[in-house]
C-alpha cells in the first residue's frame, strides 16, 4: 500500500513537472489562412513574442482551405499538449459551422478556447461614381435600381454580412462572389459591381483619396482606423453587429494550467506597443481576454452566425 502511494504521488509530481516545464519542444502555430491574411499576420507577431515568453521556436505554419475548415480538422486531430495550436477566425469556429452542420468537428466540444484575440469588422463601401453619400442614399437608390455587390466568396463574411443587411434592409441585389477580398474590392474600384463589405486595410487608401466611398461599419463600435466612419446601428439599424473574430485555439483536454499559461503570456504581447500598433492599423479591435469569457463566446458568436445563416438564407456549398 505504501508502495502504491509513493508511487502515485511520484506520477503526479511527474505529471506537474512536465506541465511547468511547458513546452518540451517546438509549438506548431497553426494559421487557419493563407499567408498575408488576418490570422496568418497576427500569428507570426504572437509567435515572435511567445518564443521570448516561453523560450521555445513558435513555428507558423498556414494550413488554408474553405475558410478555415481543414486547419480545424487537423488541429482537433492533434494531441491536446499544447504543442498544436491554431489562431482561427469565425470562419472555421461559426460561420462555416452554420453553413455545413455536418463537418467532421464541434467547435464546442473539439477544442480548448484559450483566448480572443480581436475582432475584425468590415466596412460597406462604393464606387466613387455612384451617386450616394450616405446609408439612406444608398438603400434608397437601390429600391430604385437593380445593384450589384462583390464578396470574397459564397459563405464569407463579406457575403453574409451583406445578405443580413438586405434582409433587414427589404432590399434585393446581385450577389458576385470573387475569389478573395482583394479581387472584390478590385472589382468595386472599376465599378464592375457597385458596392461590397471589406476589410478595412484593403480599402482605407482608396476611402481616403476618394475612390471608394464609405457608408458604415459593421460593429456596434468605431474603428481607430477610420473614426470618422459612423456604424450601421446609429443609422438606422439597430444591433446591427457583424465582424470576424479571431483567437487562439488548442485541441479538447488542454490542461487549464497550460491554457493559463498560454493566455497570459499572450495578454502580454498585445499590450506591447508594436503588436498594438499594428493591430490598429489593419483594422483590428483588441478583444477582452481570458479562456472563460473566449469560450462563452465562440458559443455566442456559433448562435449568431446560426442565426444569420437562417435570417439571409444562404445555403453552404
């Protein structure tokens, strides 16, 4: 019996060394995007700063594809020692979800939510030479006139975004899906559809040296990057409150103290003035951290991109 005890409290001291001594070896930062998209971009200023934290290589590796759906397959596939983790985005952890309940994970019940890191919101905006200044201007002329709008792709934010604001809006117009975020805002430049949702650095320069125009933000709050752009819900549709949101993810079963670990050294690094900077200027809005409140809510934003899924009617592919 004596045995046995010294045994089991030898397994455990064993099991809390291994934990501090977190990580062993190399961390895979698995960035569920191509490079030079959102997620790929800020895991590569994490990973500099928790190689300092932790004094171990963060390696970041893109695993892109049906936004976000086959790095989230291979990181819920992984072991759950912290050695594998993802910066996804509501691509791979709702929207995709909603659109195809049918994939191969939960984002509920598959991963270990270790913290939010920003949101990202998008803006709507036109072509120069159509004749609107406002929101009103522009529902009002498309009650008028059949438009047309760009996406990034069937199922993207910008495409779901938009049809949200149809459906509350009681407007209907062409939807042309586009293969990524530039080829749309390309495509809105030479005025080959009329307007689209975007991310704010693709199209802050062309808004301010008077190519684009811009009509809202899709967040209840303003952005630092564009103040002076008023948000949808203060002209004339309240709640109205849209934005990919991208955190740090592990697979189920990820010890709390290494989720603790891991969130705190992250909290560090976006407080450092450079990650803040940068973050500012490609539109970002620094989310509240901790794993409790980033698991509530990936279940808060999966019911509300459920939720709109339903409300547009857009079917998945």
């Amino acid at each position: 019996m004596k045995l046995s005890i010294v045994l089991l409290a030898f397994l455990l001291s064993f099991g809390a060394l291994a934990q501090e001594s977190y990580p062993s070896r190399g961390v895979r930062l698995i960035a569920a995007a191509a490079p030079g998209g959102n997620p790929d971009v800020l895991a590569r200023m994490l990973a500099a700063k928790l190689a300092e934290s932790f004094g171990r290589p963060f390696v970041v590796e893109n695993v892109p594809g049906a936004g976000g759906v086959v790095a989230a397959e291979q990181v819920a596939r992984a072991p759950a020692d912290g050695h594998t983790l993802m910066l996804g985005d509501s691509g791979a952890m709702a929207i995709n979800v909603a659109l195809n309940p049918k994939l191969t994970y939960q984002p509920l019940k598959d991963f270990t939510a270790i913290t939010a890191l920003a949101a990202v919101p998008t803006v709507l905006v036109v072509n120069a030479g159509v004749p609107v200044n406002s929101l009103n201007d522009y529902v009002a002329l498309a009650k008028t006139r059949q438009l047309a709008y760009g996406s990034a792709g069937n199922g993207s934010v910008h495409h779901l975004t938009m049809a949200v604001f149809l459906s509350r809006a009681g407007l209907d117009m062409l939807h042309v899906p586009y293969k990524g975020g530039t080829a749309l805002v390309a495509a809105v430049l030479t005025g080959e559809v009329q307007s689209g949702w975007s991310g704010i650095p693709n199209v802050a320069s062309h808004i301010r040296g008077g190519k684009l125009k811009v009509m809202c933000i899709s967040t209840l709050q303003r952005s630092a990057s564009l103040p002076d752009v008023p948000p949808c819900a203060e002209q004339g549709f309240p709640g109205f409150d849209i934005a990919t949101v991208i955190g740090l993810q592990a697979p189920a079963g990820l010890p709390r103290d290494i989720a603790a670990r891991l969130q705190a050294a992250v909290a560090k690094a976006l407080r450092e003035k450079d990650v803040a900077e940068r973050m500012q200027n490609l539109g970002m809005v620094l989310m509240e951290n901790g794993t409790e409140h980033y698991q509530r809510f990936v279940r808060e934003d999966l019911e509300r991109y459920t939720a709109a899924v339903k409300q547009a009617g857009i079917k998945g592919e």
